[in-house]
C-alpha cells in the first residue's frame, strides 16, 4: 500500500471537488458552474444580465414567479432574444426551474424569486451540478441558506455596478 500524505490527499480531494467557474468581469472568482449563486441588492438584474452578455455562445434560461424583465432591455446589451428562454413560472416555479435544469441544455440558468425554501434550494443544487449549470438566484435580501456555493451583494454606484463577495464556499 502506498502511503499518502494528509496534504496530498487534502489537494486530491480539493482538486476533485472544485467548480468550474464562469468569467465575469464584476467577480473577480468567478461564478461556479453546479452550483447556486445567490446575488441580492441595488443592480443584481444588472449583474446577472452583464454575466450573460459576456458569455455570448451560451443558451440562458430566465425563470421568475411573475415576469418583471424587460426583454428589449437585452437587445440593448447585445443579447440575441433567440437564446434566451423567459419563462413566467407563477405558483409552478419550483417546478419550472427543475424542469429547465433536468433539460441540460442550458449552461446559465437566472431564477428571480424572493422565497425560495430550503428543500426547493436543495433540489435545485442537485439539479445545478448534474447540468453543470450557473444557477443564479436573483432575490431581495441575502438569506444565508446552506445550498448556495457563492453569495454576492451588488450596489450602484453613479453608473458602474459592483459586486462584493459576502460568503463563498
């Protein structure tokens, strides 16, 4: 038997562990792939609208509870409409989100709504690292809920948004 050292095993496990991540100009990480990304505060449609855009050859499914996104507003950043799936999910949100995340074939998934449950979010991870999926939960105020891997606070400040890291991991 090959005895492993405590630090190479640790690395092994990191290594095997770690989230591929998305570029982002406003996040210095990254945003990971497999996992839920929680943005609150002034300017986190901006944000998440601003991670598309830099990913051009990326499908994006963007589901709320009642829809409140202005479409002409991603023509305006240069966002193709036909790569964009809006969905109006009503009381069926939970469901919609799983069933986008089930489909694969969208690698940026947007879920606008102020409460999720803890069980939903749990789902939702499960859903996130099977598709390998930039699930970004756009909500009111930070909730500090186990599931999410990357929790950003965004703020205006004049015309630039920025994002700060409030809890990662």
């Amino acid at each position: 038997m090959n005895a492993v050292k405590f630090k190479e095993l640790k690395a092994q496990i990191h290594a095997h562990y770690q989230k591929e991540t998305l570029s982002c100009s406003l996040v210095a990480q990254g945003i990971p792939r497999g996992a839920i990304t929680e943005i609150t505060g002034i300017g986190k449609t901006e944000l998440a609208v601003r991670l598309i855009a830099e990913h051009p050859a990326f499908r994006v499914a963007w589901i709320e509870e009642q829809m409140s996104i202005f479409p002409f507003g991603f023509l305006q950043r240069g966002i193709g409409l036909d790569r964009v799936l809006f969905v109006d999910a009503g009381p069926d949100l939970a469901w919609s989100v799983l069933q986008v995340l089930k489909a694969q074939i969208f690698p940026i998934v947007v879920v606008y709504a102020e409460n999720l449950d803890l069980s939903t979010l749990r789902r939702v991870q499960l859903a996130s690292e099977t598709a390998n999926a930039a699930t970004i939960w756009l909500a009111d105020e930070p909730k500090n809920l186990w599931p999410v891997s990357l929790q950003l606070q965004s703020s205006r400040m004049e015309d630039e948004i920025r994002a700060m890291t409030l809890r990662s991991g």
